[in-house]
C-alpha cells in the first residue's frame, strides 16, 4: 500500500530526508520550499515526486506530513495549518531542534483531532542545502520522536515504520527531557564556543600573534562556533529557559574554579582535572560504535605523517583508490593537545574506519594514526 508523504522544506535535512525514505519503493513524496530553484533541484535529483505550489497544497493528501523548516518558521506554519485541510489520519512531524515551542505551537491541531508527533533527527552536515542531501545522512544517528501524552501507540509505531528507511536510532522521549538534555549537550556548548571565540577576538589586538596559536586545539575545540548564526539564533530563543538554568549552573561552576584558583591547593587542582578526564574518557565514541550523539562533528583521523615532498598526494591516493570520500583535509601547525599533524575528515564513521584499516596497511603510517 503506498504511502504518500510530505516534505515542506527541502534543504539539507528534507532532502536527506525525501532520499531516505524513498528508499521504500511504496512511498511517494510531495515536496514544497520557498525556493522553487531548491524544488525544482529536489525533483530533478529524485528526492521528491512531485513539486506542490503551497505548503498548504503539499498537504492536502499527504498521511505523514514533514515540516523541515528552522524551528521559528515551523512554529509559524503550524498555526497557519489549523486552516489548512488534511486527510482523515494524517501523522504530521518536523525536524527542528527544539521541542517544546513547536509541540505548543501545535495544540490547536491536536484540537483538531490531528496528531502531531515532533521530531528531531540528531544529524548533520558540514555542509546545507539540498546539492548536500544525501540519504545516508540520519544512518547510527538518534532520530528523537515525542508525541503528546495521549498520541495514540499506534500512531507512533506508524511513524517509526514509515522512518525505518532512514536507519536512524529512534527514540521517544517528552519534548521538555529532549530540550534539557539537547540544551546541556548541544545548544549550551555552542554558546560556550562562541563566547571562547568571541574572548579571543578581543584580546587578539594585544597579542596578534595569538590568532596562529589557535590553529591547532583551541580551533578544534570551538569548531561548532563556525555553525549558521540564523540557526543558532532560533534555537537559542526558542530554548531560552533551559539555557538561561545552564548558565546559571556554569556561572557556578566558574565561581568554584576561581575559588580553587585562589586556593591555589595543587591537590584540589589535580582532582579537578582528573574527575574530568575520568568521566570523559567514559564517554560513548563513535570510533568504538556509539550512535552519533547531539552535537554534529565530523569523524576524524589525525595522522602524524613523515616529512617528505608528496606524501600528502599518497595518502589521498591511497584513500580515493579506495573509494573512500574525505571531507576535509588540513595540516595542524600548532601542536599543542592535538595528535598528528595531518587531519582528515569524513563523513560517516563507517568511512573513517576503513580510512584507518586501508591506511594502517601502509608502512609509513601504521604507527602514526591516531
């Protein structure tokens, strides 16, 4: 039986999305974005079947309706939708990164009688747009669903069915659990990032020389400050209160650095240092087949390389012979806290192991992958 599905905005993650799932030959998908350039791009490449001329249209014979648009924007569509006529049945969902202000947003559909399951697909890419879709995207990543309290269990499995094809993990929690626990380990850190980043750029005119020496850890460490400033912008409004508890509780935590600072006791220091590293170093990884968590990163292989004219070409060559696609490669200057000097990247963490097993074969790099 066919299954006819929605998808209202078609970047990187509706189009990953419409890719996914139409991997199940009795899915049809109907596509709608702002852009017609991007719905037209989206036809062409087989992501959609049919390109609507509304969202409102898109709709109208869908079972399971997708809204793939920045948090702000879906809000803003799913009280225009409770004008909107759909089929008896229908299961709508989105994939925004927070929860709450869309689930609200919804409460006049689910008046309706409509259910309105959220979701969110902890993916992503280091690069946007729908040329960037790909329908390996939401593979070993968790795929976060959370229903009202009374959403029906079948309507549920329904939708986790219907997403099979995307070989996401998913998960069903309450919209309020999803955006605390997305708050601590993703939209908190992104602001910390910014903030590191923001501190540098300051202090740069009195040391310019500073800015070289971030090439190396510190880069790599505020790597998520480089994400989109629009999209970070609604998910930080639309998730203010759960971020304003975690700054509350790091604004404590600086005050009790500052008082071991002061103390300046070796061993009150060494602790908090190895409580850290301890609790770290047990963190799931994805090197060891943990499911992609919160945060997006590229999987990394830093490789410490001999010095010698081409060996760059040679691992590169080694790789695309391979057919291993990279990325994202560069050479780390600055060294400190960071292993190897050359630093690839993939995009899946099925490619960086094999990365590793093909490039571990060759001699000059065996014991240099890190």
């Amino acid at each position: 039986m066919k299954r006819k599905v929605a998808i209202i905005g078609l970047g990187l993650i509706g189009g990953s999305l419409g890719l996914a799932l139409k991997r199940n030959p009795d899915i049809t998908v109907t596509g709608f974005d702002q852009s017609y350039k991007t719905a037209d791009e989206a036809y062409r490449r087989g992501i959609i079947d049919t390109i609507a001329p509304s969202a409102e249209s898109a709709c109208e014979k869908a079972d399971f309706v997708f809204f793939a648009t920045p948090v702000n924007t879906t809000v803003a569509l799913l009280k225009e939708a409770v004008h909107w006529n759909f089929q008896s049945g229908v299961i709508i969902t989105d994939t925004g990164s927070t929860k709450f202000p869309i689930m609200q947003a919804a409460e006049s559909l689910v008046e309706r009688g409509i259910d309105v399951i959220g979701g969110h697909p902890m993916a992503g890419s280091h690069k946007s747009g729908v040329s960037a879709a790909k329908a390996h995207l939401f593979e070993n990543a968790y795929y976060i669903l959370t229903p009202k309290d009374n959403t029906a269990f079948d309507k549920i499995e329904s939708l986790k069915s219907l997403l099979a094809p995307t070989k996401g993990k998913v998960v069903v929690l309450e919209a309020v659990q999803h955006d605390r626990m997305t708050a601590i380990v993703s939209h908190f850190p992104h602001i910390v990032a910014s903030s590191m980043v923001g501190l540098l750029a300051k202090q740069e005119a009195g040391q310019p020389f500073v800015k070289n020496l971030a090439a190396g850890g510190f880069r790599d460490l505020t790597r998520i400050a480089s994400a989109d400033p629009i999209m970070w912008r609604d998910i930080t409004i639309q998730n203010r209160d759960e971020l304003i508890r975690q700054l509350d509780g790091w604004m404590q935590e600086m005050e009790n650095v500052r008082s071991m600072l002061n103390s300046n006791e070796p061993e009150k220091i060494f602790h908090f240092f190895a409580e850290a590293k301890e609790y770290r170093d047990h963190l799931p990884s994805t090197t060891e087949g943990a499911v992609q968590g919160a945060l997006y990163m590229p999987f990394d292989l830093h490789i410490d390389v001999p010095d010698h004219p081409g060996v760059i070409s040679e691992i590169t060559k080694i790789l695309a012979d391979e057919r291993i696609s990279l990325t994202n490669i560069r050479i780390v200057e600055t060294r400190t806290d960071v292993y190897g000097i050359l630093v690839i990247s993939f995009q899946t963490a099925e490619d960086r192991k094999r990365a590793r097993q093909v490039l571990s074969k060759a001699t000059d790099y065996s014991m240099h992958i890190i």
